[in-house]
C-alpha cells in the first residue's frame, strides 16, 4: 500500500523535474531576479548621479551663501548680466533653469519677487528643494527679528526622535513592528506562491492524466486518494526542490554580483521606491547609530525563530495539502485547462485577501479583530497568522489560544476539505467530454 | 463448475440514474465471458465495480469465492475502453511503473516486459516516448501492460477498438493463448459479430439489466427455431414441385433456378426432428444441402430486447 504511494510519489516527482520547461525555469528564474536587482540598483545609481544645474543671477545682496552645490543640485552663480542674457546664456549652457532674484529692499520682498525660469515645467524635486532653501531663510529671519539669535536658531532646528520603551523597560527601536510583519509577510508569500504555483502544477498533472486517457489504468490498480497524495506530494517535493535551488543560487549570484559589481544592495533595499508607506520607517535606520543598530539586531534575534519557523512548517503543510487538493479536484472536474478557469478564481480570492489583509491590517495592527479574525479563518490563517507570529506568544505577541484554535481550525478544515475534494476527484477523473458546473459537483458528492 | 467471479444482485445509482439494476451474474473459471449490450447500457460500470474503481450500492461481488477486497487488484488485468499511456514518459520506464503498481518487483517486470516486447515486436521502443510512437504500437503495449502481472482475471473493454485489422488478429490470438494457459476472460463490447468466435458465455445487459446469460451454445439451442435451408436437385419444375411440398410443410421461401435445376427454400417444421422430411425429400430429389440456421447473437439481441420491451 505505500509502497504504491512512494511509487506515485517518485513518478510525480521524476515526471515534474525532467520536465524541460520546469528545468528552463529552473534555471533562469534565478537568473531573471538577479538580473533584475542588478538593473534596478543600475538605474538607481545613474537615476541619482543626474545633477541639475541651475544658474542664479543674484542681484539682491541676499542668499549670497545659500546656494551651495550639493549632492543633487549644482549652482552656477552668474554676475554682472542682464536677466534676457542670463535666460540666453543658461539655455545655451543647457542648464536646467534660471533663478532669478531681483534687487528688493528686504528679505521678504526678494523671495516674493523672485522667479524660476525653465524650459518646462520644474520638476516637483527642484522647487521643493528650492522652496526649501528658501523657507529656512525666512524663518530663520523672522525668528531673528523676534530676538533669536543664530546659534539658538540652529538650536531649534536640530531634529528630534522620540524615544521608546517597552513597558519591561527594555529600549525598543522605530520600524521594529514593520521589519517583524515582513518577516512574517515574507513566509505568508512564500506560502501563496507555493500554493499558488504548484498547485496549478497538480492541476494541470490531473489534467493530462485525464486527457491522455491512461487514468482508467492507473485507478484499476491504485485507489483514487492515493494518486492524488501521490500527486500532490511529489509534485511539492518537485516544488521545493526548486525552491531551494532557487533561494541557493539566486543568493550565490547577488552575492557574487555584488562582489564584482560593487553594487551596494543594501543600500537598493532601503531606497526602493515600491516599498509600501509603513516602509518609511525602514529608510531612515540606512544610518543609523550603531547603538540603534545593536538594538535592531537584539529585535531580529528576539524574533521567536524556532516558534516562526515550526509554525511556517505546519501552516505550509496544511494549507498547502488544503489548496493543491482542490486544485486537484478541479483538474478532475474538467476535461482542458480553458474550462478551470471558473473553478480557479473562487481559490485564488482567499488567498489574495489573506496577502491584502495582511500587509494593510496586520501590519499596522498585529493584534486587531481584522488581523484575529483572518489569522482564525481556515483559509486565510496560513498567511496571515505567519505574519502575525513574529512578534511571539503570550504577552505582547499572539496568545496562545489563538494560534492553537488557529491550527485546529485548520486541522479541520483539512480533513473536510481533502475528503470533499477526493470524492469529486474520484468521480470528476471519470467523467469525459462536458464541463460540469457547481450544482453537478454537488450531486457528485452524493455518489 | 468454479466460478472466478461471482455476482449476486449488484446495483448501482447514480444519483438518480440506475447503473445497474439487480444483476446477478457467475462467470466460470477458464472460459471467455461475453458481457455484452449497447453503449450506455452498464458495462462499464460493472467492470469498474470489479476492478474496485467504484463500488456497488446493493449486492455481492465474490472473487474466487470471497468478497472483493483490495488485495484481488493484483490478481486482475484490466484494459479498459478510455484508454491512454503518459505521453511524454518512455515506453520501458512507464510500463515498468505500472507493472510494479500491480505488485511486481522492478526485475521481475523488466524480464517479462523484455519477453512481451520481444513477441509483439517493440524491442526498440524501450526509451522512446510515447508521443513517438504510432496509434497500434501504443495499443499493443497497453496490452502488455494489462496482461504482464499475469492475473487470473481479465477484463477487456472493447478491445479491438483502434485497432488495425493485422494488429486486431495479433491481439485475438493472445487472448486465446492466455485463455489456454487457464486465464479466465471478460470480454465486453457491443459488436456482436466478435462474439461468436470467442465467447463461450455471454451475457446481455439491456438498459442496467441483465437480459439473458448462459453458455453461448445453450442460448444458441434455445434460440433455434427449426427453421432449416434446403438445396434440392430436381427434374421437374420448381414451383409446382414447392406447391406439392406446402401441402404437408410450412415453406417460408422458395427460389428455383431453371438451368442449374436447383431449388432452394427454407422451411419450418414443428420440431427439430428432421427424419420425416429428409426421408420425403429423399424420395424424390437429390438433396444437396440441408442446414439448420442458428441465430447470430446479434438476432438473439435483438430478438430478447424486443420481448423484453413488448412485456412491458
């Protein structure tokens, strides 16, 4: 009896990673990621290496000092001409702009007076920049004029963070809970992936095993439940196999990627663009002090690892036995791929949600009813309580009874579901010839 | 007699659809079993019920006189109508696969697929996929496959559908050798002419139920009707010859040819004694045929069908 499950098993596996266009993807998926990473980090430098000229004709006696060539911006500071040659001479220089600060009698009259002339529209960067040069002088003005001295202007200016605590008393740093629900984020869209492309693998193997007729044979000798454990079992272990060739080589490549290239990786991560609003929080730890960074390192480590990735074993397990068994019984109901599409949208939609709900509510609220609620329900939990664990059991983190309840639900919903979906599959693989609809599945359950 | 298999009142629904209704059959040891009956009319779902793919709501199956239980799956071969190989896996690894899914060690099957590819003709095919290889040459590999374990049971579906006529005859032969080396046969299809030359049982399904079943030479016998062909030669005319004739026998049909002086009729009498007639004719021609005519299964088909339905 298992020893016909191991046969399956090694049949569905062989079959997967002999395939050729698994073996193509394989082995360029790796290198298409890094590849891309390279060529976004690429674009970032030359992005960021654009300087914008801007000439200054300064006749006013103010702002003599403000504006100094920085990293972004360069000035060019033009004497002696008349406005219509200094428009002339930077457009023919193919600066970016003119500025353009006329003669006034006091600070305030100048910047009111003064213009920025370019070829377009400005880019929102240069006035913010400018605006903000600008708006520093000012105040500093008009807290002078009110009796504040330079020094106690500068004073003022110097930023401020607040500092934090956790009511243990142990100092705990910003962007903590953001780095803690990507973590956890992370193994929740491992999770959905995995479901999402190897469960469509299942399918599709169910699929052909219908179309090229030979299921028939196949179930006069093995039990229907068996095949589709077999099925789905060696189809995952294909699946990891990949993904461990991936994470290996994919990391061996940026690694020495980044070696040769001298790309800062780092330093892409923190300036991605895409990155989520809750992010933010992340860009500003690109420096910070090594104190700081003790503390970010002590956090990670916090991190119940051994408790994250157990749970990420057992939520993978379940969940994906969950979804790739309905894959499976779709691949059973119908007779092409062109015909699941029906079949497959009410799937993806809870996983979708769980990945939606997780970044959006979770990260914000790990503990809030929406947060609860998703990481309670069968076919969100997997993703969304994987998000919710980084920050552990008990006090401060998940309780306990909601991540037992979680995983019995789960437990559950898995019998259920594998046994409704083995009972359309045992019928669904025989059925040749119409597309049935949802009241057929039904009655199939019946038989 | 043993019986191989054995069925007591099987029935099967679908929902609201009867598969099988009260069928009853027993299928002797050694023999070639016809189950026969029109497409839809539940052939297949009693294999499957053997084969253990779905099982029965009512009724007993026995298999060697016990209840089928999963470990008969090994003792049975079955070719079924929907039929196919894994189209992107070689010929030798996949054969292998399905032989040692019905229990047979990896070495054990190698040498017998070795000797079955050697009789049939595909020694070269071992590592070559199917996607490869033409319709027939698959067909006989499928066969392989279903008859390799050596099972004591086996159930062919249709099995000379797709089959080329020389390949067809390749695979007739097979099957009786097996049925001589003491293989017992399930034969199911709806094309009755194969039937005469194979079966030596039959059973007729008609609509879930089972109509009539038996040794085919009995259902042959009971189905006769005493109608006999006769050739006669003659020196007068014919047809004052067959008036003569109506006077003492029912005459269905006649034909007389002048110039050959060769009559031919077909004639009914009351019962399957043939003296009083054949000493009549002999008086006075020369007979040079007389013959019973037994029905085909196809007329006895037809024939029981149509009772059944005007009882009704």
């Amino acid at each position: 009896m298992t020893g016909k499950l191991w046969l399956i098993i090694r049949r569905e596996y062989l079959a997967k990673v002999r395939n050729k266009s698994f073996i193509i993807m394989t082995i360029l998926s790796p290198l298409l990621i890094v590849g891309m990473i390279v060529l976004i980090a690429y674009l970032t430098k030359i992005n960021d290496s654009e300087k914008r000229v801007i000439s200054v004709l300064n006749e006013s006696g103010f702002f003599d000092e403000q504006f100094k060539t920085s990293e972004s911006m360069s000035y060019v500071h033009f004497k002696g001409l008349s406005l219509q040659e200094a428009k002339d001479s930077t457009s023919s220089l193919g600066y970016y702009g003119l500025l353009h600060l006329p003669k006034g009698a006091d600070l305030e009259q100048v910047s009111k007076s003064a213009y920025l002339f370019t070829k377009d529209n400005p880019n929102t960067n240069v006035t913010q920049r400018l605006e903000g040069i600008f708006q520093k002088k000012l105040r500093q003005k008009r807290l002078e004029n009110l009796g504040v001295s330079q020094g106690q202007f500068s004073d003022i200016e110097a930023s401020f963070e607040i500092n934090l605590a956790t009511f243990d008393g142990e100092k705990s740093v910003k962007g903590i809970n953001e780095i803690k629900a990507f973590i956890g984020g992370g193994f929740g869209y491992a999770i959905m992936m995995f479901i999402i492309i190897y469960g469509g693998f299942v399918m599709r193997s169910v699929i052909e095993e219908k179309t090229s007729r030979i299921i028939e044979v196949i179930i006069s000798s093995v039990k229907p439940f068996q095949l589709m454990l077999g099925k789905i079992i060696g189809t995952s272990l294909a699946g990891i196999t990949q993904f461990t060739i991936w994470i290996i080589s994919a990391s061996l490549l940026l690694f020495l990627v980044s070696l040769f290239l001298g790309i800062d990786l780092a330093a892409i991560a923190t300036e991605n663009p895409m990155v989520p609003g809750s992010m933010n929080g992340m860009g500003q730890f690109s420096a910070p002090p090594s104190t700081e960074m003790m503390l970010y390192a002590k956090e990670i480590l916090n991190i119940p690892w051994f408790l994250l990735i157990s749970s990420f074993l057992v939520y993978f397990i379940l969940g994906y036995f969950i979804y790739s068994s309905i894959y499976a019984a779709i691949g059973a109901a119908v007779d092409n791929e062109t015909d699941t599409q029906q079949f497959i949208f009410p799937i993806i939609l809870p996983l979708m949600l769980a990945i939606y709900v997780g970044f959006f509510s979770v990260f914000s609220n790990p503990h809030g009813p929406i947060a609860v609620g998703f990481s309670l329900f069968p076919l969100t939990s997997p993703i969304v309580m994987l998000m919710r664990l980084p920050g552990g059991i008990g006090e401060g983190g998940v309780p306990l009874w909601q991540l037992l309840l979680s995983i019995t639900l789960l437990i559950g919903t898995f019998f259920g579901i594998v046994w409704l979906a083995a009972k359309i599959y045992r019928v669904g693989i025989l059925m040749y010839g119409k597309r049935p609809t949802y009241k057929e599945l039904f009655k199939w359950l019946r038989y | 007699m043993d019986h191989i298999l054995v069925a007591k009142n099987v029935t099967k629904t679908y929902g609201d659809f009867t598969a099988l209704s009260n069928i009853s059959l027993e299928i002797p040891e050694n023999c070639i079993y016809g189950l026969l009956g029109p497409n839809g009319a539940g052939k297949t779902t009693f294999i499957r019920i053997i084969n253990q793919i779905t099982y029965q709501d009512k009724g007993e199956v026995l298999f060697n006189g016990s209840p089928l239980a999963p470990e008969h799956i090994a003792h049975i071969g079955y070719l079924p109508e929907e039929r196919g190989l894994y189209k992107s896996m070689k010929v030798g690894e996949q054969a292998l696969y399905l032989a040692q899914l019905k229990g047979l060690s990896k070495s054990e099957a190698k040498k017998r697929l070795k000797y079955w590819f050697d009789r049939l003709d595909i020694g070269d095919w071992w590592n070559k996929k199917i996607q490869e290889l033409s319709k027939g040459m698959a067909q006989k590999i499928q066969f392989i496959v279903t008859v390799l374990h050596e099972p004591k049971l086996l159930i062919f579906d249709e099995p000379f559908s797709g089959f080329d006529p020389i390949n067809a005859n390749i695979i007739k032969d097979e099957i009786l050798l097996l049925k001589e080396k003491g293989t017992s046969i399930i034969f199911s299809t709806h094309r009755m002419e194969s039937v005469e030359e194979l079966c030596e049982y039959i059973a007729l399904i008609h609509k879930s139920e089972k109509i009539l079943d038996g040794k085919l030479s009995d259902i042959k016998k009971a189905y006769k009707n005493n109608i006999f062909n006769v050739g006669l030669e003659i020196q007068q005319d014919g047809d004052t010859f067959v008036k003569t004739l109506e006077d003492k026998f029912q005459i269905l049909s006649s034909s007389f040819d002048k110039e050959e002086k060769q009559l031919d009729f077909t004639i009914q009498l009351p019962s399957n004694q043939t003296a009083g007639v054949l000493a009549e004719l002999s008086n006075q021609a020369n007979i040079n045929r007389f013959e019973e005519t037994i029905p085909s299964a196809n007329d006895i088909f037809i024939q029981t069908v149509n009772n059944k339905e005007n009882d009704r």
